[in-house]
C-alpha cells in the first residue's frame, strides 16, 4: 500500500467519521435500549475479525482504483441525504455500508472488495428495520405463536379461548406482545447461523443453509415458548407469564435453538464430506478455511 493510498483512506476516514458521527450516535443508542437490536454489538467485532482473517489475500492481491466506486459513494451520500431529511433512518444508516464498499472500490479495485464482501455484507444485519417492515414481520409471529399456543393447550386438555395473540385461561390471560413474537431470536439466530457458517463452512451452499435453518429454528423455539409458558401459568399461576422465570425460559429457549443450530451444522459436516481445500482457496478465501467446533 503505497504512501498516498494512506493518506487518501485516512482522509476518507476522517470525512465518512464526521458526516456519519450522529447516524452512528443513534444507531449505538439503539442498539443499546432496542433488546431487538443488541446482537448489533456483536456484528462489528466480527465484520473486523473477518477481515483481518483475509489479511494476507488483501496484501497478496493487486490494486485496482475504479472510478466507479466513486459513483457508488456519491449515490449513498444520496441515500444519506434523502434519510436525513425524509427523517428515515434506515436509509441514513444503511447509506454508511455504501460508502464504505464504495471507498474499497475506488481507492483498492474490485479484487479486494470480493476479498471484503462478506464483513461488509455482514454489517447489513447491524442495521435495524424499518419500523413498517418489523412489523408487517412481527404481527404474523404472534398470532403463529399464539395459534401454536392454543393447540398446545387444548391438546394439553387445558380450556384455553384464543382473540387474536390473547390466549385467555381459567387463571389468566396472557398477550403475545411484540416483544415475544420471536423476532428477537429470529434475528440474531439468523445472525448467529451466519457467523457460524463463515467460521465452519468453506462451501457457500452450507453457509446457506445454516441461515436459513435458522428462521424455522427460532420461530418454533418462540412458539414452543409461549405454549409453555401458558401450561406453566395454569399450573403454577400468573406469576410463570411474568418476571424472571419469564426471561428465564426466554433464555433457556434460545439457548436450545442454538444447540439445535449447532447440530445442523454439525450434521452438514458429517453427512457431506468438504473439499479438499489447498493454498489457492485459502488464498481467495476473505476468512480462516475451516475451524471446527469441539465435539
């Protein structure tokens, strides 16, 4: 990397730090106060780990300024201007991803951006949704959820009458909320599954899978958890819905979802033998080829 490649990123750098300071400001606060959104601490850390994993591909591959990521940068800071004053954050903050696939491809060439796609894609999922789009999302959880609730009951012999997410018992009645519709586990099950399949799977269609196995995962894990709940309640009391055994079996149940993620990239492993994978695919590789999870 030669002297004036530095200066120019560092200059860059400094720019994209005070024109996205307040976008990230209120991205941080929500991650912070948002329980949806905390797994977006996690995302950064490991978008930087995958990156400095490809360190050597970086070094090794050949610079390639393209005018075209200028063209890319300046349509984010579009995207940033129109989020700003349309006052949707979403655009605002997402515009920040743009700019910086952008800068790859204008000052280091197209050869390093496939090398960064994937810690730059992965910062994508540290964006929270729109509100319209979480919940034309959410809604449907909750009623699946208190659809499943019921079965459960009934088929539990407990009378148990269903309005909507509002499952009435003799001893109580408890609301499926949006905070337990399960996109909470959904989305950072689906974070998780991604992550672990960059670290474990050097065959993209596996890494597919995993995040995909994700969604059902935790949408049944959120289900199984509201129909538990409600079995609970009516033979212990209210007080099962609520307070810390509430959380509790909140966290117990995403724990076995992360288990049963863990098994199917366990069974994945297994049942596919991978690749024999030699310096030319580590070389091309943006992350570690393999690292398998102890039995």
């Amino acid at each position: 990397m030669t002297k004036r490649t530095v200066t120019a990123l560092a200059l860059v750098t400094l720019a994209a730090t005070a024109v996205y300071l307040p976008v990230l400001s209120s991205l941080v606060s929500q991650w912070a106060s948002d329980e949806n959104y905390s797994h977006g601490f996690l995302i950064v850390p490991f978008a930087i780990y995958f990156a400095w994993a490809g360190r050597e591909s970086l070094a090794a591959a050949p610079l390639g300024p393209s005018a075209a990521g200028l063209i890319i940068v300046c349509g984010s800071l579009i995207l940033l201007i129109a989020g700003l004053f349309g006052a949707e954050l979403f655009l605002a903050r997402i515009s920040l991803i743009g700019v910086l696939a952008g800068t790859v491809l204008f000052l280091f060439g197209s050869q390093h951006l496939r090398l960064l796609a994937f810690p730059i894609a992965l910062l994508v999922l540290m964006v929270p949704l729109p509100a319209l789009v979480f919940n034309q999302i959410a809604f449907p959880l909750q009623l699946f959820a208190s659809r499943v609730g019921e079965l459960v009951l009934t088929t539990a012999g407990i009378p148990v009458l269903r309005e909507g997410n509002i499952l009435e018992l003799s001893t109580t009645k408890l609301e499926v909320a949006q905070a337990c519709s399960g996109i909470r586990s959904l989305v950072s099950l689906v974070t998780l599954g991604v992550i672990l399949g960059k670290l474990n799977e050097p065959r993209r269609w596996a890494r597919a899978v995993l995040a995909f196995v994700a969604i059902p995962i935790a949408i049944v894990e959120n289900a199984a958890r509201v129909a538990g709940t409600g079995v609970a309640a009516h033979w212990i009391g209210p007080e099962a819905a609520e307070g810390f055994l509430h959380t509790f079996s909140g966290w117990v149940m995403f724990v076995l979802a992360f288990g049963l993620l863990l098994l199917t990239q366990r069974a994945l492993a297994r049942g596919w033998p991978r690749a024999v994978h030699g310096p030319r695919a580590i070389q091309e590789g943006s992350g570690p080829s393999t690292m398998v999870l102890p039995s």
